[in-house]
C-alpha cells in the first residue's frame, strides 16, 4: 500500500493528537500509540542493534518523554520526525549509560575509528546493519532507510554535517564488506 | 553491493528501502506505557475518563442550584442565593487554567466547600466548564501566528476562516466561569480571592457583567 500524501498524514496526526491531548484517556491514547508505534519500535531496534528486551524499555520511555511533551509540540515537523528525534536521543543515552557500566568497552563515540572482521558466515542486510557501532548505526539508518538529510542528522546527533556524511560512507563500505561473500 | 565506491547504487539504495519499516511489540507494552502515563498523571485514570476536575464541580453547582443541598439552607429562604437578587451586581470569574491548577479530589472537594459557601451566604452562584475544544472565526487576512501550532484549518466560510483550536495546551488558557452574585466590586473579589483555584496555581479574570 502507497504511503499517504504527507498533508494527509499530518491531518490524521494532528486529529489524533488533538483527541488525546482533548481526552487524555485510555481509547485516544490507544489510538495513537498503534498509529505510530510499530515504525517506532521497529526504528528503535535498528538504532539499538536489534535487542528485543532494551528495545521495549526505550520505547516505553519515549512514548512517556512524548507524552510529557505533547503539548508543546508545534508542528514544525511531522509527528513521526519529532518523536523519532526523541528516540534517537533515549538511544543515544542507552549507549553511554551502557558504556559507563562496562569498564573497558569503546563507547564507540562518532568519529572514532572502527574495524569490522570478515564475515565468518553469510549475513542478511539487516544483520550487517546490527553490527555496526552505534554511531555509524545511527547515522546510516536516519540517512539510507529513513530518507532524513546530513543536515538534519547533524543536528539531531550534534555533529558536523562533514561528519555525518564521512560516517555514512564507512558505514556503507562496513556493510558492503560484510555482505560480501570472499 | 557494489565495491567500487561509497555511493549508493540504484539496487542498493532499494534493498535499503524495501526494509521491513514495521514491528508490533509484545500486547502488554502499551498498557505497562498506560500505567506509567496514569501514575505519573499524564493519561486520566479509568474513572476520571469523561468526568473531570469541572465537570464535578459543575455538578455540585446545579446540585446546590436545584435545591439538592436543602440542609445547607437552614434559616434562609429556599430560593435565596438560587436567583440573583436585582439590587446586587453579578460578576463573571473567568478560570483560566495553569499546568499546576489540575488537581485531583482534594481540589474537588475544596472547590465544592467554597461554592457551597458561597451559596449559603446567600449569594447566587453558577459556573460550567468549558470543552478544551472550540472553534476560531477570523477574517481572512488576520494574522493567526499567535496561535500558530494549534490550529486546524477547518473550513473557509466566505471571507471568515473557521479554525478548529485546542485550548487546553499552556498555562493561562480559560477552562471554565463562575457567575457570583455580589453587592460591588469589593465583595465580588473578597469572594473570589477565596476560590481554591488561586491556591492551585491557577488565575482568575474578575469581570462585571453590565446590566442589561
């Protein structure tokens, strides 16, 4: 099924948000977290490297985030945009909270180097994509899956759109060596 | 995938499109988010859905108007403080709401002594809640940016453009009305500076209503 038109989109986000913030209740709430919800959860994954459990927990933690912001929430970008702006961002705390935890493990900071071994047995895109440091992850889900520009990654990420678009090409070279089959 | 450089071939930047864009969690996630949103007072509980702050309020109000509260008129007359007497002047308090002024039962109960309080001085007193939805009728070619953001485009009538608006987004926005009666402005604000809104955080806009 085609996608549909983005003014139609925005007309069925703002009614669903409208009837939440009017009700607050349980049915307009339902509604709207099974609008956004499944491309959500499935943005999160991929973010976080595809671990079901870590995965949820940070859903419920920006749909909470989400909610407390709602109703300052202006418009300026699609409802999707916006709430995936915050789940990159609880992604990326999930990532320094992990690292902090972990003595001795890279945080895998952007712009540090990274090396990817010979695959050792035939992996699918979405595996390849799982495998690559988070920060790379990041920057190669947002720019080739979701459509987003350097510009708008390198705010979200607070980097340099230079450094959006040099992590984008390792991360694509990464993949394609994974993917590779010698 | 191609080798030879890093952009992204026409086949390649369709394998990363054609992902799957759409994961259902486990059921039970999206009532553990509900708990979360009640407890922290972000979503209504069960059995505040369709009955809020106001609205009690507004039912102790026509409790007290219909006669329901007979008890709390010992001594007076049955229809005293039920009809504005006309040497008095009635004034409207306008309730406008503020992220703290939201209360639960306590807040209730507080508003429901203070009205009833207010009748049993003898003085008139009604109020409703206003719906957090409503509509704004502007000429076309009136700026709306003020209230940019939440506004529907609905319809366009004419030369009148209609906008479906929220009202229930900020600090200060009017969520409902009280009308005491009061012999002058002195009382009505004595009356008014007791209304537990003000404790809550909230504002009130005290205006005479000028006799017609």
């Amino acid at each position: 099924m085609e996608p549909a038109p983005q003014a139609q989109t925005h007309t069925v986000e703002r009614q669903l948000v409208g009837d939440f913030l009017v009700a607050r209740d349980a049915q307009s709430f339902h509604q709207l977290y099974q609008y956004a919800t499944p491309y959500l959860y499935q943005f999160i994954l991929r973010l976080i490297g595809g671990n079901e459990n870590d995965a949820q927990d940070i859903l419920q933690d920006v749909w909470i985030r989400a909610v407390e912001r709602l109703a300052e929430f202006r418009w300026e970008s699609s409802l999707r945009t916006w709430i995936s702006g915050i789940a990159v961002n609880r992604c990326r705390e999930f990532f320094r909270q992990r690292a902090k935890s972990q003595v001795g493990v890279s945080d895998e900071e952007f712009g540090m180097p990274f090396t990817v071994d010979s695959p050792s047995q035939r992996i699918d895109l979405e595996d390849a994509i799982a495998r690559l440091p988070h920060g790379f992850r990041a920057v190669l889900v947002l720019h080739d899956i979701e459509g987003w520009t350097h510009e708008e990654i390198a705010v979200l990420l607070e980097i340099e759109p230079g450094t959006s678009k040099s992590q984008l090409s390792r991360a694509r070279k990464a993949v394609r060596h994974m993917l590779s089959e010698d | 995938m191609s080798t030879h450089d890093h952009k992204l071939s026409p086949e390649e930047h369709k394998r990363f499109v054609s992902l799957s864009r759409h994961r259902v969690p486990p059921p039970h996630l999206e009532e553990n988010i509900m708990n979360e949103l009640r407890e922290r007072e972000l979503m209504k509980t069960e059995s505040q859905s369709g009955w809020n702050l106001f609205s009690k309020i507004a039912a102790v109000l026509v409790f007290l108007i219909i006669g329901g509260v007979s008890g709390f008129l010992v001594g007076k007359s049955e229809t005293t403080g039920s009809v504005p007497d006309p040497n008095n002047q009635l004034y409207v308090l306008l309730i406008r709401e503020s992220p703290t002024s939201r209360g639960g039962q306590d807040l209730v109960t507080e508003y429901s002594q203070w009205a009833a309080g207010v009748h049993n001085s003898g003085r008139y007193i009604t109020g409703e809640k206003l719906r957090d939805s409503g509509r704004i009728l502007k000429k076309i070619g009136v700026s709306a940016s003020s209230q940019e953001g939440k506004q529907i485009l609905k319809k366009i009538d004419g030369s009148i453009a209609v906008i479906d608006t929220l009202f229930n987004q900020g600090e200060g926005e009017l969520g409902g009305y009280f009308i005491i009666e009061a012999k002058d402005y002195d009382e009505a604000v004595k009356i008014a500076s007791q209304c537990p809104h003000l404790k809550y955080g909230g504002t009130i806009e005290l205006r005479e209503i000028e006799p017609t």
